[in-house]
C-alpha cells in the first residue's frame, strides 16, 4: 500500500488546510493569488491548481522514462473522469515506486504523495465548481500525455516551431485561464462579459507561461531535459536544441530568449483587457489576479535586459523588495491604477520607482 494513503481519521477540514499549506511551497506565484483571494474562491483555486500540479509534476521530471509519463498521465486522467471507475488511489499506487523516499521529496512531490487528499477535497466542493475545473484540467493532462509521448524517443520535450510551442503552452496554461474563467462565470455575469473573457483568458495564461519558458530556460533543460525554445528559432542562430546552454552558444539563444519575450510581450494587452472584465464573485478579488500579471510584466522588464541570464543560470526574476511593492501597491490601489502601475514596472523596478498612482 502506498506510504502516503490518506488517513481513514483524516477530516475534511484537515485536508484542506494540507493543501493550503502545500500550496505555499510549490508556487511563490499561486501562493500570493491564493493570499490575496477571499473564501470560497481561495480554495477553489488553490485545490484546483494542485489537481494540475500533480500532472505537471509527473510531466517534468526526467528520472521517469516517458512511456511511464504518458501512462500516469492517462491513469491520472481517468481517476480525474467523473464517468471514470478510475480512482485516484490507483493512480497514486501506480506512481509510488516513482516517488522519492519520504524524506528527500520536494514540494511537489509531497503533492503528488497527496494526490488523494487533493481529490478528496476536491470531491467535497459543489458540484458546479467540480463541472467547472475538470474540463480543463483533463484538458491539460491530456494534452501533457500527448507531448511526453510524442517525445519518447528522445527522453524530454523539444518543441519544434512557434505553433508547437502555442500548442503546448495552450494545454499547460491556457487550461488554466479556462479553469478560472469558468470558475467566475458561474453565476449571474452578463453574456458581453462574459464572451471577453473567454476571448482573453487564454492569452492570460499564455502571457504567464511564455514568461517562465524564457526565463527558466537553463533550468528546464538542466534539471528536465526539456527544451522549449523552438528548434527552428534555434536553427537561425546556429544553436543545437541538445546544446543550447553551452557558452559557445549562449548568445545565439539569449536571442531566442529575447524573441520569446517579445512573443510574451504581445499578448500583454489581451491579458490586462482580461483582468479589466474579471468579475468580483465567490471571493475573487481584482489583485489575485493583478500581482501575477504585474510581476510578468516585471520578469518581462528583465528579460528584454539581460536575457542572457536565462541562458547561463545566473537566472532571471523580480527581486522580493519588488514584489513586496507590488503587493502593497495593488492592496492600496484599485483596478484603475492597473493602467499606470504596468507602465511604471515595465520601465524598471517598481520599488526604486515612486507610482504615480500614490
């Protein structure tokens, strides 16, 4: 039996509490969103966000061999399928020789060694939230397979073209974007709004993921093997996708970091259009949502600087005092400052720049 079954004892409230408190250590970012919303939605996100995060887990690490990827993945989609008699106490027996010993394991895997008891409170919350979620976190595991074993051969992800890169970072974010649209469109939101922000919540989700392909390239590929830089921007520098990160090379992909940022760049607008048209329902508040999209466009600042760090692991991020201004700035403000504060940070670090907006 797996080491980590939930406790028959364990309460409903407990578990809860569990995934509030795992939260804090997988995601600096979600954890500040789950800060900052009000209950239910706090919840709702955070257990949401878990459920995807046990799937991202399985898809990164490097010490499964892909086949077995894909095949968790698709185990963990059944156990996710309401009409499914899949359970997520198969799935978590099935990946129990990959878990680390107990006390090695990292954040996430203490999540995936949980995987019950994120189910499990998931299964507790209404039935019209569950409807909302598993759409689109199925969606995501699915499409997290489909890559792992398109890849197989060659052990990690390696994303060939611009639309390939869309694809995937649809299935890994834009999912999320639907998960949290579908989430605040529940109750009594007006058909205009409502469209808008099926029609941006994709770019937002997109804006957050391209953001972290081009700052963690480094690390991707050191710690994952995965490469998400497309091959062909790679090729029109000369780079190897299997030796981007060799210093011979880390001016030809600081160049494809830069034009990924750029990439990023673009769908910024679409993405605050979003935040514009969130509606403040169930506990949501406009700052949740608003201190992850200005902390992009911070990362962003970064990177058009010096996206060589991205390349050569000296990394590339928002320092704490900054987002330690941002927060403050956003509990302060309200959305009509959102306008102001994207110029100040996309200038330079918001915390050596006094907001207009005080």
């Amino acid at each position: 039996m797996p080491d980590a079954d939930r406790p028959d004892a364990t309460a409903p409230d407990a578990d809860l509490a569990w995934c509030h408190d795992s939260v804090q250590g997988v995601s600096r970012t979600f954890a500040l969103t789950v800060d900052v919303l009000e209950e239910p939605m706090a919840s709702y996100i955070c257990v949401g966000y878990l459920l995807c995060r046990v799937a991202d887990t399985v898809e990164d690490t490097d010490d499964i061999p892909p086949a077995e990827q894909a095949r968790l993945l698709r185990l963990y989609d059944d156990a996710l399928d309401p009409d499914d008699d899949t359970t997520a106490a198969e799935f978590r027996a099935a990946v129990d020789d990959h878990l680390p010993p107990e006390g090695e394991r990292s954040d996430d895997w203490q999540v995936v060694a949980g995987t019950e008891r994120v189910v499990a409170t998931f299964e507790e919350f209404p039935p019209d939230v569950r409807a909302a979620v598993t759409p689109p976190v199925r969606e995501m595991v699915g499409g997290m397979a489909e890559f792992v074993g398109r890849y197989a051969d060659e052990g990690g992800l390696r994303i060939r073209s611009r639309p390939e890169l869309e694809e995937y970072c649809y299935y890994v974010a834009g999912t999320v974007g639907n998960l949290i649209t579908n989430l605040l469109t529940r109750g009594d939101v007006d058909d205009e709004r409502a469209r808008t922000l099926y029609e941006t919540a994709e770019e937002f989700g997109l804006l957050l993921q391209l953001v972290n392909i081009a700052k963690d390239v480094h690390d991707d590929y050191a710690e994952e093997d995965n490469v998400y830089l497309p091959a062909e921007w790679l090729d029109e520098e000369g780079v190897p996708q299997a030796d981007l990160t060799a210093p011979e090379h880390h001016e030809g992909t600081a160049s494809v970091v830069g034009r990924t940022t750029r990439l990023a760049r673009g769908l910024v607008d679409d993405a605050q259009t979003y935040l514009e048209h969130l509606p403040l329902v169930d506990g949501n508040t406009f700052d949740a949502w608003a201190i992850p999209f200005l902390l992009a466009v911070g990362t962003l600042r970064e990177l058009s600087a010096s996206p060589e760090r991205a390349v050569d692991g000296r990394g590339v991020k928002v320092s704490r005092q900054e987002v330690f201004a941002v927060v403050t700035a956003m509990s302060d403000h309200g959305k009509e400052s959102l306008p102001e504060l994207r110029s100040a940070i996309a200038r330079r670090p918001f915390h050596r720049t006094p907001s207009t907006a005080d």
